[in-house]
C-alpha cells in the first residue's frame, strides 16, 4: 500500500510538472491578446465623438470591430515575426536539442501569418464600411476604398505579407531549417512595411522622414513584442536552451527599445506640434496626447521590467536557477499588450483641440 501510494504521489507530481508549461504558455497568450484587445475597445470607446451631424450612426461592428481587428492583425504579425526569429535565438549549434522545439513552433507561425491575412482583409471591409456609412458591405465598395484611400492598398499589402510568410512557413514545416531563418524574417519584417499606411499619417513637410520613423516604430516593436513571446511559449522551458536564448533576446530588446522608444516620442510629438492650436500643451488637452501620455508610461514600466530581467535574472538563468520569469514575461507582455491596444487607437485618432 505504500508503494502504492508513494507511486501515486510521484505520478501526481509529474501530471503538474506536465501541466505548468502549458499554463504558463496559456496565461503569457491571455495576457498580450486579453490586454491588447480590452485595451483598444476601452480607448475606442474614450475617444468616440459621436455620431457626425448628416451622416449615418456606425454600426457597433464597424466603430468597435475596426480596433478589435487592428489589434489581432498587429498581434498575429508580431507572432509571425517573433517565430520567425526562434531560430536565430536558439542557434544552430545544437540541432538536436533546438529541433524539437521548432518544430513545434513551425506550425505556430503559419496558422499566425494566416490569422494576420485575414485580419488585414476584415480589416479592409470594415474600414470600408467606415469610409462610407450606411452603405452596404459590396465588392464595389471594398475596391473604391482601396482606390481612393491609402490605407486600403496599405491593408492589401500588409494582407498579402501574411499570405507569403504562410507560403514560406509551410515550407518550413515541410523542410524545417533548410528554408532559411533569415528568408523567413525578412519577408515578415517587410510585411510590416505597409502597416503605416493603414491609419494615419501626418501630411507636413516631412512626410517621408514621419513614414521612416513610423516603419521603424512598427518593425521594432514586433521584434521586442514577438521575440519575447516566443521565447516565453517555446523556449522558457526547456532551462538550458533558455540561458542560451535569453542573453541574446536581452540584447536585440534593448536595441528595440531605443528605437520604439525615439521613433514614437518623434511621431507622437510632430502630430501635436502640426496641429493647429495644439502644440505640446495638447499632450494634456487632447484625447490624442493623453493617450500618448498612455503608450509613453508603457514604455517607462518596460524599461524598468527590462532592466530587471536582463541585469538580475538573466545572469541567474545562465547559471541554471529558478527564477520568477513566468511572473516578469507575463506582467512585461501585459503592458505591451496595453501599449499596442493603445497605438491601434492613436494610429486613427485625429488630434481634435
């Protein structure tokens, strides 16, 4: 009886050993997606003016479904992009150890280019439907948007980016690391390109330099965001492949948040210094600056938890100890959540003084 019991005691413990890894991944995917997503309908529905005088009410799918899936397509392209860069991370010198891994992660990174298509294309027709209110979700709708607006072919871009990296990861699946890693980030990162264009931009002088600024906005922000998630759900783990990939997401995080850091202070501020009657004053009297105010409080908090992971816990997950990484990844994947929630938002809303 008490090998018995004392066999079900070990069986028991294995069972949880078994189930933390998939709780963690569950609860590091609600995090970014929960975050992202409440974040972007509450922003929504605090910088909605109403309904304008002579054009019909918008729909509460249009007015709340166009952040909803602004927010699953930037998140599906950052998932995209992130498991495109695993295997830099991991290192191609232990392929017995980092395959298993992958080949896990392959699958992942289609079915996430491909949710990042269709975002883009329900995306399109909602915006659509925004640009003329009442009229009816028609094939010649969608095409005179895309004619007349930027950001219809900017959708259509950004759509077809997702479509390639879905083409290129089934091949991945199919031959795993003979399809380059480089080819495979490339394409998502130049997928990211047309994002840009699918909110607004500014119209001042520098408007090539604003749409530079903004592509590196974009681009750094999935590598920092798509990274860590990666490494968090595929990496985290297994202990020794993590003191390998960690160190090196360390440093690419660091990069990445001086640039979203610059090119969104740079963005943010040059819409409210070409607004009339706006100017720096508008951070705190906008709707628009309050929200930036919003995404810039993100970042200081990422900074922080950053600092945190890579100068306290990275040095004592080299050394193959037990650390609370689950509790730092889930509170830093949290607030990027929150701050893409809240750059959907800022991406459309107009300065209005």
């Amino acid at each position: 009886m008490r090998n018995v019991a004392v066999h079900e005691a070990v069986s028991g413990s294995e069972q949880t050993e078994q189930k933390r890894p998939r709780n963690a991944k569950a609860l590091v995917v609600v995090a970014l997606l929960g975050a992202a997503l409440l974040t972007a309908l509450a922003a929504t529905a605090y910088t909605d003016v109403g309904t304008i005088p002579g054009l019909p009410a918008l729909p509460p799918l249009v007015r709340f479904g166009i952040p909803v899936m602004r927010a699953l397509l930037d998140l599906a392209a950052l998932a995209t992009v992130g498991l495109s860069m695993l295997p830099k991370l991991l290192g191609f010198d232990q392929p017995a150890r980092t395959e298993p891994v992958l080949a896990k992660a392959r699958p992942i990174a289609v079915i996430t280019a491909l949710v990042w298509m269709l975002s883009a294309l329900f995306s399109l027709v909602l915006q659509a439907m925004e640009a003329s209110p009442g009229a009816p979700a028609t094939t010649s709708l969608v095409i005179t948007y895309v004619n007349d607006v930027p950001a219809g072919p900017g959708l259509l871009a950004s759509a077809g980016g997702g479509l390639l990296c879905a083409v290129i990861g089934l091949l991945a699946v199919r031959f795993g690391e003979s399809v380059p890693t480089e080819l495979r980030t490339i394409v998502a990162l130049l997928g990211l390109l047309p994002m840009p264009l699918t909110g607004h931009a500014t119209d001042w002088q520098y408007h090539d330099f604003s749409m530079i600024s903004m592509e590196l906005h974009v681009v750094g922000a999935a590598m920092w965001v798509g990274g860590l998630a990666a490494v968090a759900l595929f990496v985290a783990p297994q202990r020794g492949l993590l003191a390998e990939a960690l160190p090196r997401f360390s440093k690419l995080a660091g990069l990445a948040l001086l640039v979203v850091g610059a090119s969104g202070l740079f963005n943010g501020l040059m819409e409210l210094v070409i607004t009339p009657n706006a100017g720096l004053t508008g951070l705190v009297t906008t709707q628009y600056g309050q929200i930036l105010l919003g995404k810039a409080l993100c970042l200081v908090l990422l900074a922080v938890v950053g600092a945190q992971m890579r100068f306290r816990l990275v040095p004592r997950i080299a050394r193959h100890e037990r650390t609370a990484l689950l509790t730092w990844v889930t509170f830093e994947v949290a607030v990027m959540g929150v701050a893409y929630g809240l750059g959907v938002v800022l991406s459309r809303a107009p300065v209005i003084v």
